[in-house]
C-alpha cells in the first residue's frame, strides 16, 4: 500500500486570516491529492455562533470508495477535546462525501483527516480557529 502525507491548511491559516476568510466565519483548507492518487480529501470549518464546525471530505473524479479517520485535538476557554471518528466511506465521481462532522466551543484545534482507498493513503492536516 502507498502511503502518501500531504500537508495543508497549516501554512494557509495565516494567508486565510489576512484574506478575511476566518473573519467571514468559514475557514477552508486547500484539498491535498497524492502525486498520483485517484482521490483527495480537505478539511473545512465553519465559526459561527461561538462554535466550531469541522469536516472531513473525500472526492475523486471517479467512484471511490475505502476508509477515513478524522482526528481533532486542541480547545480553549471551555475546555479541551481530543476526538476520533473514522468508518468506511463512498464518494461518487465529481461529487464530494462528507466524512465526520465535529462542533465544538471556538479553540484552536488539530485536525487530521486520512482516508485509505485504492491501495493509497492520503493525509490532510490543518490548524482550524484562534483569533483574527
């Protein structure tokens, strides 16, 4: 099995920030692809209401179907949380699945998404909140 481990969302955050985006409560890390993996996955968060929203997604431009593992881990005023979610998952051609769905107090958290199909690994990870 090919084991691929992109980085994303971590060095976008500050770019993110500047741009506005975090203060339009959404928060969106690029989608990370292997070289040449047939899928990608993405991290997006959504701030609202003093609550964080996080959500894996796999898509491919053909039907998919393998793995995923969602991993949170960070907090703030009201505590910390260190969360897994992972099952099986599908996703039809051009048409991304949502994979997990975590809400929790604003904080800044850790997040990682890797999904396994097709006998490859692909990994985001991303920095999700803080302050603007």
């Amino acid at each position: 099995m090919a084991r691929r481990s992109l980085r994303t969302g971590l060095a976008l955050a500050p770019l993110a920030a500047l741009a506005g985006v975090a203060a339009a409560g959404t928060d969106q890390a690029t989608p990370a692809r292997a070289h040449d993996a047939p899928f990608a996955c993405a991290i997006e968060s959504e701030r609202a209401g003093g609550m964080t929203t996080i959500r894996g997604v796999a898509s491919s431009d053909t039907a998919i179907s393998g793995s995923y593992r969602l991993s949170v881990d960070g907090g703030g005023g009201a505590g910390s949380a260190r969360i897994s979610q992972g099952g099986a998952f599908s996703a039809a051609p051009r048409a991304p699945a949502a994979l997990g769905r975590v809400t929790l107090s604003d904080g800044v958290y850790e997040v990682r998404l890797a999904l396994e199909a097709a006998g490859e690994t692909v990994i985001c990870e991303a920095l999700v909140g803080g302050r603007v």
